[in-house]
C-alpha cells in the first residue's frame, strides 16, 4: 500500500496525537526527496533518510487502533534490511523521552543511547519532552 502525502498526514497526526505530528507538505517534500524511503505498511508507515555512510530514521507512523501488534516492528525491521542493502554503516533516530514502548522496540533491536536533545518535542499542551538519541552500528557483511 501506498499513501498520498495527505493520507500520510492524518495517520501520523492520529499517531502522534499529543503534537509533533508532520503536515501534508511536510509529507510532499519528503516524497520528492531522492534521499529518502518511505516503508508502507498496512497500518502504518516508516521514513528512512539515507545519507552514506549514515541513515536516520526520521519516523515510524503506526495506526493507534493497530499498535502493540508488532506493526512497528517490522517496518523497523524494513528499514534496517533497507540501510544495510545500501552498505550504510550507522543508523540514528530520536525518540521521545516518554515513549517508553519505543525506547523498548529500539533497544530490542540494539540500538543505544548516545544523547538526549532537552525540550525538543513541544506537545499541544505546552508541555515538553527530552529527545533521547539512539544510534545502531550495522554489520553490512
């Protein structure tokens, strides 16, 4: 399946629902972006951004009615097959401090904290939440 920047604008505000959640020409560009590889799945998507020898994982979009049923994960899983065909040797991505069901997913999948970014997600209600950085060396052998 794939989805129109627009389509992919309202999943990712319903899965982001609490702020940070991108616009539809957010979406556009990306979509353009000759760096960058969009993952579909049925009840979510994944941005990679390839820039060799590193790819960061800029989001992973999962329906709520459809999380915590290993969607997640297996788009991550994509995305790692994915830099590693490209002889990518490092992957990064952010995740926010509170989202402890992603810290886990990343941290199954090896992916460790190299630092922290304070305040930089901005929730609807003025509130704010550290990023944590997390980086995974890939084995491209």
């Amino acid at each position: 399946m794939t989805r129109t920047a627009a389509q992919m604008a309202e999943l990712h505000a319903r899965a982001f629902n609490q702020g940070g959640a991108w616009t539809r020409k957010d979406f556009e560009e990306l979509l353009v972006a000759r760096n960058m590889t969009i993952s579909h799945h049925d009840h979510g998507f994944a941005v990679l951004r390839i820039v060799p020898p590193e790819a960061e994982i800029l989001t992973i979009a999962i329906d709520p009615n459809h999380q915590g049923k290993g969607h997640g994960k297996a788009l991550l899983y994509r995305l790692i097959s994915i830099a590693k065909e490209a002889q990518i040797k490092e992957i990064f991505l952010e995740v926010d401090n509170k989202n402890s069901i992603g810290r886990a997913l990343y941290t199954s999948f090896g992916f460790n904290e190299i630092g922290f970014r304070k305040g930089y997600y901005q929730y609807k209600n003025g509130k704010c939440s550290d990023a944590i950085m997390l980086a995974k060396t890939l084995d491209t052998n």
